[in-house]
C-alpha cells in the first residue's frame, strides 16, 4: 500500500507560510505510536503533523511559529480522530486530503515520497531517479527536511545508500520505531492473507 492515495492539494509557495495572515485552522495533540504529535488542519485538509519530545505547550509555540497571523483553535477531539485513521495498522485510512505547500521541486519531491508503498524504503538517489532529476539527492535530501506532514508524507522512508537509516527531522530513534513499525504491521497483513 502507498500514500499516493491520499488526496493532495497542491497550493502555491508559501501560501501556508505568509504568516497565516487569513488562515483559519484547528489543531490538537495526540498520542501516535511514535509519542505524541500535533496536528494541524484547516477546511481542506491537513497541513501539519509534528512529534513532539517535550511538553505540550511547544503545540502552541510551534503554530504561532508557523503561522502567527492564524485563526488557530484547539480541538482535541478532532485530533484524536485524525490519529486513528492516520495511524492506522497497514498505514493511513479515511484521512482527510492532506496539504502540500512549497516549491515546484519540493512538491516533486514530496509526491514522489507518496508513491514508496507502505513498509519499504528508497535511499535518496532513488528518490532522485523517481523525480526526473538523478543528481539532485542533495537538494532532494533538503525538500525533504523541509517537509510538515511527517508520517503522511513518507520522508521516514528514505534511507542512505549505505542502507543506514540516517537523520529524521523528529529524531534518527523515532525514523527507526517507525520503520520497524511499518514492517510488523506489513508482515503481520501478509501472514494474515
């Protein structure tokens, strides 16, 4: 299974990041089986989902951060919801359309992170090669760290060519939790069939 079947609006550079100057969204802290994370949403879709490693408060710091001329209101509920569906065993069901806002690399980019299936991996050249543009893993690597939608949007699925894990925006131990994750719940789907 892959991520490309989520439903993705694309919207222009930035357009999530001009200081939320006319952005209404609501967002909530959840427990995901990789520790907690907050997530942010507007009428469209999904635009962040962030672990967190500390105190709930950074919620509130990290989206007046990201958008600090935002509407934003708290929904727990609601949060909670998302991440059932978002967590779910063989990956994400029933989720909302997720949000993509960023450059026409990074949206390359970030598209082709969707199209790795559930439970494998690809190192940043193969990313790369997916994009059209085989010698740009650098710049790939950076679109990549760039990314807000962690988990849904599979940067955990890229891995050195030395088949080493390496770095993760939300820490090397939790790119590895998540990676063995996906593969009990994989095998676990197999063995079942």
């Amino acid at each position: 299974m892959s991520s490309s079947s989520l439903k993705v609006i694309n919207l222009p550079p930035n357009t999530l990041r001009a200081k939320g100057s006319g952005l209404s969204l609501r967002y909530g802290i959840a427990k995901s089986p990789f520790g907690p994370c907050l997530l942010a949403w507007t009428s469209q879709g999904i635009c962040l989902i962030h672990f967190l490693d500390g105190q709930a408060a950074q919620a509130d710091i990290i989206i007046k951060h990201l958008w600090p001329q935002a509407s934003a209101q708290q929904s727990q509920t609601e949060a909670l919801s998302l991440t059932a569906s978002i967590f779910a065993a063989g990956g994400p069901t029933k989720t909302p359309p997720i949000i993509l806002s960023g450059t026409p690399f990074q949206l390359k980019a970030w598209r082709a992170l969707l199209d790795i299936p559930f439970g494998e991996t690809r190192s940043y050249g193969q990313l790369a090669e997916a994009m059209g543009s085989p010698s740009a893993a650098r710049a790939a690597g950076s679109a990549i760290g760039a990314n807000l939608l962690g988990y849904l949007v599979p940067c955990h699925r890229i891995i050195r060519d030395t088949g080493q894990t390496g770095q993760y925006r939300w820490g090397a131990q939790r790119k590895v939790a998540i990676l063995n994750w996906e593969a009990t719940q994989l095998a676990a789907a197999q063995t079942n069939r």
